[in-house]
C-alpha cells in the first residue's frame, strides 16, 4: 500500500509541475499577445489634417456628388472615425449631415500611403435655397465625434459649386465607389 501511495504522490507531483509548466507559458503567450495588441494599438493615431492629405473632385456619376479624398501621408497608420465635419463656404455656420445609412462596421485604419474616401452630395431638387460656394472646410473626427486639429480649406472644382439644404456627406469609406453609391 505505501509502494502504491507514493507512486500515486509522485504521478500527482508529477502532472502538478506539468499543468503549472503548461499554465505558465500559456499565461506568458496571452501576455505577450497582449503586450503586442496594445504595442500596436497604440502606434495608430487619429487621422487629422496635419498627418493627410486631402483633395475634393467632382464625381462624374452621379451629379451633384463631389468626391473627398484623405491619404495618409504620416509615418504611422492613422484611424479615420467616423465622417468629416465639412463646412460647405466661408460663411458657412453649420456643418453638412452625416448620411446615417453609411455607417461603417468598423473604424477605418489608414496604412501610410492608403486613401479613405467620403461622398458629398452637393443638391438635390427636393432641397431648398443654396448658393454657390468656392471653398469647403474640412476637419477630421476623434473617437469621442469630436473635432480634432485644424480646418483645412479646399478650392471646390469648377471655381465654385451650388449646394442647398439636401447636400450631406458620407462615412469614411475604404473605396471611391462605395462613398459614391449610396
């Protein structure tokens, strides 16, 4: 009996050393798993008008939609929340509507060098008054939907385009054709 109870305490020892062996290195991956995420996470920054580039094109298709392009231009990849706040005109006291049905699932991440796009539908007939305008004010969004950095101001095409009360904008979106769809 006591043969057998002390084979019995070094087996139980023995897989004892074993799950705690395999507990430890499990526990070190999660951690260094963990440490990696948030080495990552925190390398990302807010897209904002000092680390893009930004442009605005008139869309060929469909009319009175205007094309916004932000290309990351910084060292590090960069998220573009949400939608521009955009400020059709210098008088403008406002901001365009975000289309709600262009909610993206997730947050855009900006590699270096990769674009985000946001559609603008200038007018439409069911919209009411408007005028033609020559600049639009751009600033960029935080996690929280707040403003961040500076406006910058860009020269519309065409030395000028109408808009009126319908003109809104979309999310940021991964590719001109979906900021252009909706």
């Amino acid at each position: 009996m006591r043969i057998a109870s002390r084979f019995a305490s070094r087996a139980t020892a023995s897989s004892l050393v074993v799950a705690g062996a395999l507990g430890l290195v499990g526990f070190q991956a999660a951690g260094q798993a963990a440490s990696a995420a948030t080495t990552k996470a925190s390398s990302v920054v807010t897209c904002t008008t000092a680390n893009t580039q930004l442009t605005v094109t008139e869309a060929a298709r469909p009319i009175n939609h205007l094309l916004l392009k932000a290309t990351n231009t910084g060292a590090k990849p960069c998220y573009a929340y949400s939608a521009p706040f955009l400020r059709a005109g210098a008088d403008a006291q406002a901001p365009l509507p975000w289309a709600d049905e262009t909610t993206p699932q997730s947050v855009l991440v900006l590699e270096p060098g990769q674009s985000a796009y946001a559609g603008i539908t200038t007018s439409s007939p069911d919209g009411e008054g408007g005028g033609a305008e020559k600049t639009l004010g751009v600033f960029f969004v935080d996690r929280n939907g707040s403003s961040v950095n500076k406006e910058k101001t860009l020269k519309l095409p065409n030395g000028g385009v109408f808009f009126n009360s319908a003109a809104t904008v979309t999310y940021w979106q991964d590719n001109a054709a979906d900021a252009l769809s909706w």
